[in-house]
C-alpha cells in the first residue's frame, strides 16, 4: 500500500477546491470515494473501512502467530514492530482497524507510532477482532515466505503482537511510445494478481503498488508485498494532472500487450526486478458510458461506484463514481481498450455496500459502448444468532483448561462468514461481481449478528472461532418459508439432539432477502489436533525414500461414522507447513479418519475452497480415507500435539 | 456506436428551433448530449521554435464542471509536430499538449488547464499553435542523520525570488516524493533559480495524521532555515545532479485529548469527525483538516502525531460520516498549544446554530412539472462570512443542502455572522440566481444572521433563460502579451437593485467566446484582459456593447481590445 500517493492525490484536489467555486462540486465526486475513510484534507487513513486490501486468508485452522508472555489488560492489544534481525523499528506507523466492517462513522481508527523500542499500544478496546496494519516507507509487513501471504491476525484485546517488517520489493523499468521515445509523467501500476505459489488471494482487489515515470519514461514502484504482480502503464487515472482522473491512454501490460499478455513477475521481499520496460502499444481508447438507476430513487449516503473488470480475470480496469445527491446519475469510463469487459454498480451506506446492479457483460469493439443502463437492488442479508453452550451445561464434565477464557467476550471474538458458492470449472462463463466474495460479520454482545452486501444465490455459512476450548456444535437455518420467522428469533428451544445434528450451513438467498433465524451453537470442549506428515518407515536396510513436498498437501479430518457423512461440520482441513507440521483447533470431539493428500488448486480458481464442499469429492475424500484407513477417536478437550500421519499411507 | 459525423440537428438559430430545442431539454433535462450537431475539427502544430516536436498528446476536454472534464478529443503530433482533432460537438473547451518534461509558453497555473477553446458547430479550427521549450530538472537524494535513504518524503521546489513571474502549470500536482533510495527527481521546470526542501513542519505545528515520520523543513543541502538554503539555478533542459539534502531527526510528536460536547446541556457528542487547524505566529489560522479522528460513544477524541505548535480544534460539521443531527450544531475552535508534552482534557462545545429556512422559486418557465423538475437539481449553497474574515474560525465550507418538491429548503447550524445564500446545479442548463429576497425585500449581498436565530421568509428566484451570446474579439494595435487571460462578462441592464443577471466567461485564443442560459433581456457585455501576480501586461477592457436578446434567441457581439488605449 503505497498511501503517500493517495495523500497527495487529495491534495491536489483540495486545491482545485480554492480555484473555483463551481469545480467544487466536481472535485467533491472525486473525492467522495476517499471520503469513505474520515479522511483529512491533508493525508489518506491508511485503509478505508471496507477493507478491500491486504484480507488475511480464511485458509483452514487459526494460523495463531501470536506470541502471549504477559497478557496485557484485557481491553489492551499491544506490540512491537521489529526489523529482519528482531530489531526494534521506531516510527513505524501503526493503526488498528476491526476485522469486520463497522458502520461508516462509527468511530476512527486508532493509530499509533511504534516508540524507540519498537513498542506500541491500542488501549481502552471493546471485545472484538480486530487487524494491525504497520506501515514505514519501502517496507512490508513479513509474509508466509512460499507464499506471501499475511501471516498475522486477527488479534483481540489482550494480545501482544509482534510484527516483522522486511524490505518490500521493487520493479522498475522505462515505458516508451511507439516511437520509442520516453513517455513522461505517465502512472505505472503493479498489481499483485496471484500469491507466489500461483494461488489467487481470496479478495478481488489485490495489492497496488504505483508510481509515475519521470522525463526519461523511468519508474519505480517500491515497498511491494511478495506476490506475482502484473505490471501495466497508462489505463484509468493514469494521467499526471488531476483533476483528471480518467486518461485516455489505454493500457498496456508489461512486456506490452494486453491484460491477457501480461507477464506475472514474481517479486520477492528485499528483491529489485528491473528492467521491465513497456512499450506503449497505440490502439485508439474507447469510452463506456451510461446511467445508473436506484429503486428508490436515492443512492446510499456515499453515492455509487462502477467498475469496468477484466472479464478473464476479475481486475479492475476503470471506475466512475457518482455523488449520491447528484441528480444527474451517468458515468463514463475513459481509456478503454477493445475487449471484453464485466460492469457492475454498487452503492454504499453507513452499513457498506447496500444496492448493486447485477454484473453485465460489455464488449468493446471498435466503437465507444453507450447507453448502459445499470439498476440497483437492495443487497441480501443474512442474520441470525450465536448461541454459547457452556461444557457443564451440555451434560457433560468440565475438565481443567476446558473452558473458554473470556466467555463474556465470546460473541464479539467470533468471525461468521457467508461465502457465495461458486460453480466450480465454470469461471471462464462467469460474469465477475465484485461482491462474489465471502462476507463476515461479527455478533454483538448478545449474540446477534448480520451479514450484509449479499447477493442471490446459494451461500454457505462458516464460524471461526479463536478460543481454543471452543468448536462449532451447529448451524440451523431457519423453518422453511410457510411460516417465516421472526427477525433474531431462536428456534423453538425443543431443538433435539437429533436436529442439532442435522446442521445445514447452507442456504439459499433471494436477491434481496432479509433472511432471519439463522443459530449457531457453540460449544466448550474442543479438541486440538496437531503432528507431522512423514514418508512411510522404509523397510530395515533399505534407503528412506524422499520427503514428499509437504507444502502441496492438506491434512483432513473425516467423520468416521457413515451416516455423519454428510455433515459437512465435522470435516476439517488444515494445510501443511514446508516442516511438514500441520495443526488442528476448534475440533468436535469424536471419532475421525486422518488422510494427507496433494491439494489441488483448480486453474482460475479464486480462493482455494474447502475439498470437502463439493459432493464428489466429498466422496472421493471418503473413499481414499476409508482406504488409508488411519482413524482416531478424540476425546472432549484432548490436546495432541505429536500425532505422525504416513504419506503416502503404505 | 461510433461518433458519428452526420448531424441529427442543423444547429438552429432562429427561435422556433431555439423553443423546440428548450422543449427537447424539458423533457430530457438530465440526459446529457441528447442531440448531436455538426461537429468541429481542430488542428494546430507544436515546435520547440524552429522544429516541429512528434509525439506529443493534445486533448481537448470540456470546461465544464458538470461534465467533469470528459475528454472530447485526443491525439497525438505526427513527426511534424502537425496534430487534428477531428469529431467533436460545438460547445467551451480547453485544449491542453500533454508534454509535462516541457515547459509550454503561455501555460499558467489557470484551472482547469491549458487554453479555452470555444467550437462552432461545423467549424475547422487551425493553427492552434503550442511552443514550447524542454524543462531543466533538479535531482537528488535526502537522507537522514546517519546516512539512511528518506523515503518517500515529498520535495518542494519554489522560486528563490518572490517575484519569478507567473507559477507554471505543473503535470504532476502529485509531489515528487523520493523513492526507497532516498532519490528524487523534479523535471519540466522553467528555467530560474530554486530552492529545494523537504519536510513540512517548521516554525508552524504540523499533524502527521497517517504516523509518518515528521521531519523538520529543510532546504539543500542541509538548512533549516531558508535563508541559509542554497540556491539551485537550472537552464533550459539542463539537469542539476547531486542536489542532495541532510534532515535531522524526525520530530518528537505527542497526544491530543478531549471531548465534544453540546453547550447547553454538556452532552457528550459521539461519533463526529474532529478538525484541526495551525496558527501562525501572528495568530493567523492556515486552514484546517480533519485528522482522521471521530469522537467515541463518550465524546472523546484522541489524536497523536501532533507536533509542537499551536492549534485550534473544531467540529468538522460538514462531514459525510457524521450523523445527522450535528447538522444542527456549529463549534468555536478550542485553541491549545504543543509544547513538549501530550495535552489532554480540551473541550470542544457545540452550539446549536441558526437555521434559515425560505423556498426556491423558478421563474421564466410556464410548466409547472417542468419546473419542478428543474428544482430537482438544485442545491443551496450556504456560506457565513464570519468563516473567513475571522482567522481563528473553520474554514470548512458547509454542505449544500437538497430543495423539496415544493421549493422548500432549510439551513440549519449556522454560525452567527453575515450569511450569503448561492444555488447551483449540474443537470439543468440556463438557470440562474437573479434575485435573493428576505420577507418580499431583496437582500444586497447577504444578510446578517444573529446566534441560534431562526430566520423562515428566505426567497431565491431563478431565471430560466434560452438565449445565448456568442462573441468574436478583435485585437488591434497589439497581441496578447503570454500569460494574459481574457474573460467576456455579460450583465442585464436596467435592474433593480439586488437584481442582476451576471455571467462571465473566458475567452479562447481566437477570442471567440460563447455564453448560454440568458434569460430575455438587454444585456451590457465588456471583455477584459488580465494577469496574474501582476504579469507583463497593464489590464484592459473593451468599450461596454449592449445587446438585447429575446427568448431562445442567439445574438452576437463584436467586442475590440485596443492596446493603445
């Protein structure tokens, strides 16, 4: 995140402002998007409360890198920014922003600067989870060095976080017209598009790393986050005098072709790749213009937003923004090359995003596209509440270390999760909808929570929990549509242990639909399952055969009993660690099958899903289980931490 | 669809193609460019002064703010310098050489950018000549004390003399921040002598909102003070290497707390951005900015990164974010002072401000629904003088506020001091404010506003006008001296007062010149020649013509800058 350059960005607004009395309303639509952060004349908070940046992955298991020697008060995350050697880093930027998106003016986002020792501290906090974010100048927060991915957070108060800052990467290169001569103050982009194992991060709007070239047509984009990063000149916004924000040069990806041609370049923490020059390629730019209509005839408080994506890959190649009390609802998007394009227009509240249209197809060929018509729906939502079962009162014995430590503050340090469910080999006919992605909420003290910003379809439900003595027991949806329950209302308290079992985390959504009653049970007593992958025992004289690459390969947990088959709670995976360590919490306790197999990360396919999702193989899982045939029986509130799991099982 | 060169519509003239043409935008007022008319070609040539320079852009971008500057046409010079512009609807542009390593002769920091260009339907414009020579560049590196790249800190490069002429159009508006090595590369300057520096806080406090590092101003190669900086003289596509600058530590920063609450009843205000602003050592308030902060469920606020100086905090009333009832609050600016310790406990009181309230009347149009319409779109600008003239007051404009159905629209947290009232809109083309009136008077000029009064009886009539005015200047006995800007202004005559019908636009490079929206009337129209910063040239004006213009009708007017007079 280079934010510096979203600073100045509004600067010069501001002082566009001054000129002219009537260009104020203009330069206000521009501003308004930066305006969804509280946002000073002078500098950019760091990340809007959206949050479309830098999403830590869902990936299976709590990844929990947190260090605790002395728990801090309770309503306290504290930290220290340290460099590669462990050094401390003072003057560090430090700001601290919910997990879950908030109500827009909800309050600001704490921000502090790490001290001589690298120390910093957020006090004073409300239950809840919550990311850090450090930023200094040309350096990263450390990631997962196969991946680059986040390795940290979320955090809750009482934490004490230690975070590792690195050089970030550099590409640097010359762009040249088609003459060959230097192109001068032209904005230069590096998107990171994939992790560095060629996986796509779960969130659609990737990492940006910006620059503009100088007289000689140089750039230089640093502090880049590890990643394969697609790097391309000119294109929306890449023009030097704001305000105006739209250039009509299209753009051209390094070498110098089209977001399809683009090279992925895979950029590491500390490495300079240089010499990625683009020649500008000249085809005329095309606009795409049209208006955007609401059913209520108003916008949400922060106006409406169009983005024109790649519909190969999802990314972003214009936006428009419209004002919401603009009366005059059209957009226009400059520098469009010939192509295939997906629009979508969504519009935000105090409660985000709250009105989409559906996403359409648009092709440009040859022409400007004109008279686009895109109509906002209300967003689906789901809601429903979080029930906590104490270990005593399910009947059962309350071992020592059992118990969740801070029950009270449960609800708030919970992550429920909608995600969309995505057909899968179908991504090429897809129309990409930037709200295609999995949305989180948290409960409120009394359990009750909302998920928002949903669009139709079929979803599935997810809860992650960060207590260790917790794991998820159920989820009910609520009685079919005959009698539609009341808003937050509970099933009937007849539920039996029969039903409960019966969980379903999937549920279908209307476009629009304020769905109501969902509960999820959690319980105390939850297993914690961690060992090592390793190769057979070779037979005594022989050679051991070689490791097999553990980085590849997931462990899974199957219920071992038949008829939970189809009880999509009970199966867990977590990935493998190049150790070969992999690590289970938040477990049902009961009887498992353990299988490690290679994870197949499907071509297109954004964020690696959950094996166990898809019915067939869910049935191929089971099969190869049954096969490998390596069961434990877990105990409530058992811990092991050195179970050996054979691959290739004999 | 292709833009297309056949023309739905001749561009009409008479009134009866003027009236169909009102009746078209009536029913259609918010669809932009709904008929097409013949369109204008434009070319011109750039050279350094003897040889034509390829490859620059030229783009032509309307000077609209309602149309948000959309480009109308772009391209680029052939090997030649030769460039054309073709496919492109009569209407007021500015055309602008995209070439920012150059420095283009005659292009100042006017905004928007470049030089007005007013298109006839139909029309082949030529020699719309640009010349322009390469610009010098400044480049360095900034470290710190002990040796360490300064990254991305903004460098400012200002004229060493105060009267260096006019300031140049700069490209990049983005600063020129250095990269992770510490350099920095400033181009495209005009020859001349400079200083350059980092850092922004000096003898002023600053706020670092984001918790970057601070660090003192401080001028190559090492001065913080500008009188010890050394000056860096640049020529003509010459770069100056090695302008290196040595800062010293980032600067100590501290903690700002307190609280918002209502005056009257000590209410603690949540949730409402908090704004800040320096004094300067004479007491003089430099603007203000929100920090990012928002007071809590409690009414606190809590800021850091605040370096010593001395301050006023207010309430950002104009925010989006805030909720809607601080709408009605206005806040005096808490003063506080950074020393060497975090400040905590201020106070920050709410007053429930003055709310005026009044209708906006529509007048020239029969229709009702159609004025209605238009209504739609209007917004009513508040601004209270006392912002401005009392330094120590927020700066921040207030929200525009919606108008009803009916007319009706209502100003509320207004502080005391003398209020003006402005509307504007950006779908309907051809209104204006010809008159405010306070219980059936017209005000001249705002009125004044006394603490929590509530003032209803405010009338704002606006005249809708079809006709236009398209002028041609003539310049004798002289040219246009660089750097000179000529704006057309027309007045309706014969008004009472506290009436007035006042429109001025700039005038192109041809000294063509296109006003439209008149409502029916006789009208005084004068073009005046100007400069900025007390430029080369004495300014000047042309005698007053009049014009009487009828509904839908286009007049024009032959306006003559004589430079011997």
């Amino acid at each position: 995140m280079k934010l510096p350059r979203l600073k100045t960005f509004a600067e010069s607004l501001a002082g566009a402002v001054v000129r002219t009395y009537l260009a104020r309303a203009s330069a206000a639509l521009l501003l308004l998007p930066l305006l969804l952060a509280p946002c000073g004349a002078q500098e950019q908070q760091p990340a809007a409360p959206q949050k479309a940046q830098a999403a830590p992955p869902e990936a299976g298991g709590s990844a929990a890198a947190t260090t605790r020697p002395t728990p801090p008060p309770r309503s306290a995350i504290t930290g220290r920014v340290v460099g590669e050697s462990g050094e401390p880093v003072p003057d560090a930027a430090v700001t601290l922003q919910p997990r879950v998106f908030m109500r827009i003016g909800g309050g600001s986002l704490p921000n502090a600067a790490s001290d001589e020792a690298g120390n910093f501290s957020f006090e004073g906090l409300d239950p809840g989870l919550y990311e850090i974010f450090a930023m200094l100048p040309g350096f990263v927060v450390e990631t997962d060095s196969l991946t680059g991915r986040p390795l940290l957070g979320p955090y809750r108060p009482g934490d004490n976080v230690v975070v590792r800052m690195v050089k970030g990467g550099v590409v640097t290169g010359t762009v040249t017209d088609g003459q060959g001569q230097p192109v001068a103050a032209l904005g230069v982009r590096a998107v990171r598009v994939r992790d560095l194992d060629g996986s796509t991060p779960p969130s659609p709007f990737p990492n940006t790393g910006e620059d503009r070239t100088d007289d000689r047509g140089v750039y230089r984009i640093y502090g880049l986050r590890p990643g394969l990063y697609v790097v391309y000149a000119g294109g929306y916004g890449s023009s030097g005098f704001m305000p105006f924000a739209s250039s009509g040069d299209i753009a051209t990806f390094y070498p110098s072709g089209t977001r399809d041609a683009a090279a992925e370049v895979p950029v590491r923490a500390g490495q300079e790749v240089s010499n990625l020059d683009i020649r500008m390629r000249e085809d005329p730019a095309r606009q795409v213009s049209g208006t955007v209509e609401s059913p209520t005839g108003t916008l949400g408080e922060f106006g409406a937003g169009i983005n024109l994506t790649y519909a190969s890959t999802g990314m972003v190649t214009g936006t428009a923004f419209i004002n919401a009390n603009a009366t005059q609802r059209s957009f226009w998007i400059e520098g469009v090359a010939d192509g295939e394009y997906d629009l979508q227009a969504t519009s935000t509240g105090r409660d985000g995003v709250t009105m989409a249209s559906a996403s359409q197809r648009v092709s440009v060929r040859g022409a400007d596209v004109t008279g686009l018509r895109l109509a906002l729906v209300p967003l689906a939502s789901a809601s429903g509440s979080l029930r906590f079962e104490p270990a005593a009162e399910a009947g059962r014995p309350a071992p020592e270390g059992c118990k969740a430590v801070r029950a009270s503050q449960l609800p708030q340090e919970t992550l429920v999760t909608a995600a969309p469910e995505v057909k899968t080999g179908a991504t090429a006919a897809r129309v990409f909808s930037r709200l295609a992605v999995p949305q989180s909420a948290t409960p409120d003290a009394a359990g009750a929570f909302t998920v928002r910003s949903l669009e139709g379809g079929r979803h599935r439900l997810s809860v992650r929990l960060f207590d260790e003595a917790l794991y998820v027991r159920s989820i009910q949806m609520p009685a079919p549509a005959a009698a539609p329950p009341r808003a937050g209302a509970p099933r009937p308290a007849t539920t039996t242990a029969a039903s409960a079992s019966a969980s379903r985390e999937v549920f279908d959504l209307k476009s629009g639909q304020q769905l109501s009653g969902l509960l999820v049970r959690v319980a105390e007593g939850a297993v914690s399952f961690a060992g090592t992958v390793a190769p057979p025992e070779p037979p005594a004289g022989s050679t051991p055969e070689p490791p097999p690459p553990f980085s590849q390969l997931r462990v899974h947990l199957l219920p071992q009993e038949r008829e939970r088959a189809e009880d999509l709670l009970r199966y867990y995976e977590a990935p493998v660690t190049s150790e070969g360590t992999f690590s289970f919490k938040n477990l049902a306790p009961g009887r498992y099958l353990v299988l490690a197999r290679p994870f197949v990360v499907e071509a297109g396919e954004s964020a690696p899903r959950p094996t166990a999702w898809e019915t067939g193989t869910r049935a191929l899982l089971r099969r190869e289980a049954e096969s490998a045939n390596t069961p434990v029986e877990l105990q409530p509130c058992q811990r092991t931490n050195d179970f050996v799991l054979r691959f290739p099982p004999k | 669809m292709p833009k297309l060169n056949t023309p739905k519509r001749r561009h009409a003239r008479g009134a009866l193609a003027a009236a169909s043409a009102l009746l078209l935008a009536l029913a259609l007022p918010f669809v932009a460019h709904a008929q097409k008319e013949v369109p204008a070609t434009v070319s011109g040539r750039i050279t350094d002064g003897e040889r034509g320079v390829p490859g620059v852009t030229v783009t032509i971008f309307a000077n609209d703010p309602a149309q948000r500057f959309r480009t109308a046409a772009r391209g680029k010079t052939d090997v030649d310098g030769r460039f054309s512009l073709t496919g492109i609807q009569p209407g007021r542009y500015q055309i602008l050489p995209v070439a920012p390593a150059y420095v283009v002769a005659g292009l100042m920091m006017n905004y928007p950018p470049g030089r007005p260009l007013t298109l006839l339907a139909g029309e082949e414009v030529k020699d719309i000549d640009f010349q322009m020579e390469p610009g010098a560049v400044i480049t360095g590196r900034v470290t710190d004390a002990d040796g360490n790249p300064v990254i991305n800190e903004p460098v400012t490069v200002s004229p060493a003399e105060q009267n260096a002429g006019q300031p140049r159009f700069q490209f990049d508006q983005r600063d020129h921040a250095t990269d992770d090595r510490g350099v920095y590369r400033v181009y495209g300057l005009p020859p001349g002598r400079y200083r350059v520096s980092v850092g922004r806080a000096g003898e002023v406090g600053a706020v670092s909102i984001g918790r970057r590092k601070l660090f003192r101003r401080t001028f190559h190669p090492d001065a913080v003070e500008q009188a010890q900086a050394r000056v860096v003289e640049v020529k003509t596509g010459i770069e100056s290497t090695d302008i290196d600058i040595t800062v010293g530590r980032a600067l100590k920063t501290y903690k700002v707390a307190g609280r918002f609450v209502t005056a009257d009843t000590g209410q603690p205000v949540p949730n409402v951005s908090v704004g800040y602003g320096t004094i300067d050592p004479r007491g003089r308030r430099l603007g203000g900015f929100g920090a990012g902060t928002v007071t809590n469920a409690r009414g606190e606020f809590q800021t850091g990164g605040i370096a010593p100086g001395r301050y006023v905090v207010y309430v950002m009333t104009n925010q989006m974010n805030n909720p809607q009832e601080v709408a009605e609050f206005y806040s005096e600016p808490t003063p506080f002072e950074v020393t060497d310790a975090d400040v905590a406990g201020l106070v920050v009181k709410l007053k429930r401000g003055a709310v005026v309230s009044g209708v906006v009347a529509v007048e020239g149009v029969a229709d009702r629904a159609a004025a209605a319409q238009m209504l739609a779109a209007v917004r009513v600008h508040p601004w209270v003088e006392s912002y401005r003239e009392n330094a120590a007051m927020p700066g921040s404009p207030m929200r525009p506020v919606t108008v009803g159905a009916d007319g009706s629209f209502r100003v509320t947290g207004l502080m005391p001091g003398k209020l003006r009232l402005g509307t504007m809109n950006d779908a309907v083309k051809g209104l204006t404010l010809t008159r405010v009136e306070l219980n059936g008077a017209n005000v001249i000029g705002g009125f004044d506003v006394a603490a929590g009064a509530q003032i209803a009886g405010v009338r704002l009539v606006l005249t809708y006008g079809s006709a236009a005015l398209v002028g041609q200047t003539t310049f004798v006995n002289g040219t246009l001296p660089p750097g000179g800007r000529v704006m057309a202004a027309a007045n309706l005559t014969g008004s009472t007062p506290g009436t007035r019908v006042s429109r001025t636009v700039e005038v192109d490079a041809r000294g063509y010149f296109r006003i439209e929206g008149l409502p029916a009337g006789e009208y005084e129209v004068i073009v005046h020649v100007f400069f900025f910063n007390g430029g080369p040239g004495r300014a000047r004006r042309s005698e007053p013509q009049r014009v009487v213009l009828g509904d839908g009708v286009e007049a024009k007017v032959a306006p003559v800058i004589d430079f011997n007079k």
